[in-house]
C-alpha cells in the first residue's frame, strides 16, 4: 500500500486551514456562528476573529508542526495536529447536526478527518499507547491553547477591530 511520509499530513493540515479551512468559516459567518454558540460573549468583527487566527490559531499548529519537524522523535506533537483536525471536525459536525444546517468550515472539516486518518495509518507501527495518549493531548491543548489567547486578549483586539 502507498503511504506518504507522515510529515506530509501534519503539513496537509496547515496549507488547508488558512487558505480553505478559514476562507470557508469565513464565507459561512463563523464570528456570527461562535457567538450563536456562546463560544465568544460578544459579537466579534470579521477582522477580530481573522485576528485571533492569524495571531494564536496558525502559530499554534505551525510552531508544534515545526517542533515535530525538526525533532521527528516528538512524533506525538505532529500527531496532535492531526488530532486537533479531527477535534475541529467534531466540533463543526455536532454544530450541523445541533442546528440542523451546514457548520460554516464543515466540508474542509471533513478533508481533516481524510487527513487524519490517512496520517494515522501510515504511522499505525510507530503508535503505542503512550504516544496516543501524548497526541491526543497535544490535539486537545492545540485546540485550547488559541481559545484561551482569544479570551486573554479579547479586549485589545476589540479595541483594534471596532
């Protein structure tokens, strides 16, 4: 079976998000969707939640891409990444099934689950359990880490993005 050096799917998940993932959730109102959800206490502008992406989401998952990149031994920071794909996958799936209506970043979402699992099979030989256990971990603190930036400086990017 063919199978891709693993580090072509961690990196898979970084070229889709800003030029796809984003401009779907941004095509689809996100702002609008996190404050229906109670993610965010106020409505944000689109440049306070473009903000929040470039400045804490990408530089999450691109600083742990290069951290596996340059010590492939870490493997369990480039499997978060995928791990954060399928988080962020979840996330919009039980959005559309809540709402009954498309989650805005759900197609790509879906191409994260591809990658995901596709990233998984080619390094199913190098898993045990502690690096899955490591891997989920480093998804769910990817996933977190930026949430709680966004909160931290939720003030001065609104001050900015009025």
């Amino acid at each position: 079976m063919f199978s891709l050096p693993f580090t072509y799917y961690v990196f898979s998940v970084l070229v889709l998000y800003i030029p796809f993932h984003f401009f779907e959730e941004a095509l689809g109102n996100f702002p609008e969707s996190m404050y229906q959800h109670k993610w965010i206490p106020e409505r944000i502008t689109y440049g306070h939640w473009m903000a929040n992406n470039i400045f804490f989401y990408y530089p999450t998952l691109l600083l742990g891409s290069l951290v596996y990149l340059f010590f492939p031994s870490l493997l369990f920071l480039g499997l978060g990444i995928l791990i954060w794909g399928v988080i962020n996958t979840l996330d919009h799936i039980f959005y559309t099934i809540k709402d009954r209506k498309i989650s805005p970043g759900l197609y790509t979402g879906f191409l994260y689950l591809v990658i995901a699992i596709s990233g998984l099979i080619s390094v199913n030989k190098s898993l045990s359990g502690l690096i899955l256990i490591l891997s989920i971990a480093s998804g769910i603190v990817y996933f977190v880490f930026p949430i709680i930036c966004c909160m931290l400086f939720n003030r001065q990017f609104r001050a900015i993005f009025k």
